[in-house]
C-alpha cells in the first residue's frame, strides 16, 4: 500500500488508511528520526497523574504482595 502525502493549508497532510482501524480524535505524538522515519506514537494517560492520591506500598501491602525474596525469572543478569 502507498499513500501520497498532499498539502492543506500551510500543512503537509498523509492519509491513514482504513485497514489500520485509527478512531477519530485519536492522539498522537509526532516524531521524525535522522533517516527521515516519521513515527506517531499514540499518546495516553498517566495514571499515577490521574490518580495522585493513591498509595501504591499501601495496596501492595493490603493485597498482601510482599517480596518472598525469591526469583520469578531472570532478574539475576549477573550470574
């Protein structure tokens, strides 16, 4: 598939094509890197920001999920 970038008003416009199910009013970051790569990265909330008053030690601790001090995976990457 190949889109064609067109201009509309002082900007520079690139259609999104339908198969990649993008909903309206959706929000992106754009981004370009230094091979010309543009890149839009959806943008999405902080829940630590929308939620400033929750403790989470406290529901950690209340949900009783403590750290038994042993290795789920491979955190170890030293050995």
């Amino acid at each position: 598939m190949i889109v064609k970038t067109r201009k509309q008003g002082n900007s520079i416009m690139i259609t999104v094509p339908a198969a990649f199910d993008v909903k309206e009013n959706t929000q992106y970051q754009p981004l370009i890197d230094d091979n010309g790569v543009i890149s839009f990265i959806p943008l999405t909330s902080n829940i630590f920001e929308e939620n400033a008053d929750y403790d989470f030690k406290s529901a950690i601790k209340e949900m009783n999920l403590g750290d038994n001090g042993e290795l789920a995976g491979h955190e170890d990457v030293w050995s």
